[in-house]
C-alpha cells in the first residue's frame, strides 16, 4: 500500500480528512471457510477534500494488482446493466460512430457486456480490462480484450497497431484509477482529434442527497463531481463538454471529454457546476456535515436491527455487494445479527463476507426458508428486489432500506 501526499488531480498538498471508515478488508475480498481463522488483511479506508480542486479521495492506495487482477465483478451478472448498456452503446454509436472501420476502446470492459452490445450495431471494438480471469471470459464471448492495465504506454501501443480511437468508454475508470495523469494523458494520446472519451462514475452529489457513503471503498480511490473533472482534462489539452446524470447504481455521472475546441460545450456542465457551488461542495464544512449525518444514520439502521433481534426475529442480506460490505463493516453488523446474505452470482456463493465473515448462500436456497426480514444491502436495486420478490412479501417477508430514509418495506 502507498499513500499520496498529493492530490491525484491538481497535485496540492493541501488535503483535509472528513470520514474515517477504519481499518476496513477489501470489499471484494470474500473469504472461503477455512481462511476464517487466519490474519485477514484490513486498510485505511479514510476520505480527504482537497481545497484546492474540490476532489474526494483516498490517500491510501492498494496495489492494484491485489484489487483487480482476480475480480468477483461480472457486468453481465447485474440486474439492470444490460438494459443500461443497450442504450449505452445507442448513444455512443448514433452520436459518435461515422463509420464501420470507427474503433471503440473501452478501459476496464469487465466480461464484453457494453463492447458487445456496440459490436453488435456494426463498430470494431476493442476492450482493456487488467482481470484475467474476466478478459478471458469476454474473448471467449468474442469481445477481443487486452488483459492489461491502462497506461499512456499501453496507449501508444494500441494506437500503433490497431488505429486511433473515434470513441474510448471508461465506465468506473476514472474513480478506479490512482495515476489520473497518466489515464488523460493516455486516453489523449489514443483518441482521434475529433475523438470523445465517455465515462461513468458515481456522482458525489448523490451521497449528500442520499447517504450512499456505502460506494466508499479501496476500489474506488475518487468521488466526482464536475468542478476537478473541468480542471484535470484542461491541464492536457483535453476538455468536459457535456456531462448526465443516470439513475445507475444510485445516480452516476456521465462525461463527455475531447481534445479541445473539438466539441461545442453544453450548458450541462454549466448547470451543474452551478448546483454543486450551491451545495458548497467547495468547502470542507460540508464534508463534515456529511460524516456527521452519516454517523447518526448508522445508530438509526442499528437500533431497528437490535430491536428486531430483541423480538427473536430472523435478518438476512439482500445481496452481498462491494458497497454492502462497506456497510456492513461501518456498521458493526456481522453473524450476530444477520443470519446471512444472498447472492446469484456462483463468484461469492459459498463463501464469507469480507471483514464481518457472513455466510454467503444461494438466494434460490434463502427463498425456501426465508427469514422474517431482509436488509437490502444491494439497495440500488431495491425497485427490481421489491418486484422479484413479490411472494416473499405476501408471505410477510421485509425488507429494510438502510441508507437514506430508513424505511422497512
């Protein structure tokens, strides 16, 4: 592990800490049975402001090679991706493709979900994805993908052999990626001139609105928002001329960078550099704030727990995502008071939660012998959980939303 002294964006020095986590274990670290009673690796998981460009982020870097070269996380294996990236890979065809022989690049494409949905509308696509076990499976699906981690080096490589890129996606990138130089740097040295560089990343705006704290971990070194997005791609000739917000995984932004005076800026970017300034989002006072309502809603969700313990009431999890072991593990929530969690994906089914060493079950076997309550830990999904377990509910079954308005449904 390193830690930066630095901002990854603007390079100050002057970062202030607001939410300490604790010495937390890797959220997709799952662990089988018998490494339960050996040393399990536990980091800082501690958010700093920078007071300079605005930038959340962690100080504290793991190798990357520990996160991402054994990955658990399968595009394919989430509910409501598919649908997302359909329209996705529209939008980056229909706007940005002007022809066949156009090359799409995508940075950390995970299994071929989205480039396989681009491929399929006629564009040669071409994926970079540093988890082997995951690029192995997009080849196989005929998504050709580079088993690497993306660098301005790795750029210049696949721009000698394959062409410049008309489009590059980075979904999750830009908040996964400690060098932020050295991606822009990259993503401009592979990109044509009138080339655009799509990116999805959660949008810090929605854990004020909502307390999703829970998308705080090691993975995910930076929280965004579009002030530090508009001043690290113009240090390198680059700039953001649109940006989104989509309901996905909570909501996310999504950007739209090229080099510059290539793309005519939309007032988007305008409109919501104004709403974050509104927010205060520039001032550490608000980052504090936010800690502190967080803290408050973790003696909330615990108290409903421990009082429905108190009655003899079974709780499980629904689900056993990265953000839900964040959870958990701030929350102090283990086996004593969740029976266990859920999964679909066969990746985690049988093991243990990371840190807080909860059974992971099939959710097919939790259907037959339901417990009385189900803590949504996979809450981004809660509309599509409510709808597919619609008979657990007419059984009596709960569920309780843990983040936000705390509600049992």
């Amino acid at each position: 592990m390193k830690t930066n002294a630095n901002c990854r964006m603007c390079n100050s020095r002057n970062l202030k800490p607001f939410f300490d986590l604790g010495e937390t274990a890797l959220a997709n670290s799952f662990l089988k049975k018998e490494a339960l009673d050996k040393p399990e690796p536990k980091y800082p998981l501690k958010v700093f402001f920078c007071e300079d460009c605005g930038l959340s982020q962690l100080v504290h870097v793991v190798e990357p090679e520990i996160l991402f070269r054994d990955y658990v996380y399968f595009s394919s294996g989430m509910p409501t991706l598919p649908e997302h990236f359909k329209k996705y890979a529209k939008e980056a065809v229909n706007d940005f493709v002007s022809s066949k022989d156009d090359l799409v690049v995508e940075i950390g494409s995970n299994d071929g979900l989205l480039l396989g949905a681009i491929k399929n509308l006629g564009a040669k696509v071409l994926g970079v994805d540093p988890a082997k076990n995951i690029a192995k499976v997009a080849n196989e699906r005929g998504v050709e993908t580079l088993p690497e981690f993306f660098s301005e080096k790795l750029a210049g490589e696949i721009a000698a052999k394959y062409g410049k890129a008309k489009v590059m996606i980075g979904n999750n990138v830009v908040a996964h990626i400690d060098n932020h130089h050295d991606l822009v740097k990259g993503v401009s040295a592979l990109l044509a001139n009138d080339g655009v560089f799509m990116f999805e990343a959660p949008y810090i705006v929605d854990m004020f609105e909502n307390y999703t704290f829970d998308t705080i971990y090691h993975e995910h070194l930076s929280y965004l928002s579009v002030r530090p997005l508009v001043n690290l791609f113009k240090q390198f000739g680059m700039e953001l001329f649109d940006v989104k917000v989509f309901p996905v995984q909570g909501n996310s932004i999504r950007g739209y960078a090229g080099k510059s005076g290539q793309h005519e800026i939309s007032p988007r970017v305008a409109e919501l550099l104004q709403k974050e300034k509104l927010m205060k989002l520039d001032k550490l006072e608000t980052y504090l704030k936010l800690a502190s309502d967080i803290k408050e809603m973790n003696q909330k969700v615990i108290t409903v727990l421990r009082e429905l313990k108190a009655k003899g009431k079974r709780i499980a999890g629904y689900g056993a995502p990265a953000k839900g072991n964040t959870l958990l593990s701030y929350f102090g929530i283990g086996p004593d008071i969740l029976d266990y969690a859920t999964e679909a994906l066969p990746s985690k089914i049988g093991f243990y939660t990371p840190g807080t060493h909860i059974p992971v079950v099939n959710i097919e076997d939790a259907r037959k012998n339901p417990p009385d309550y189900f803590l949504l830990l996979a809450w981004n999904y809660k509309d599509v959980i409510l709808n597919k377990e619609e008979s657990l509910r007419q059984k009596g079954v709960k569920f309780i939303m843990p983040v936000g308005k705390i509600e049992i449904l």
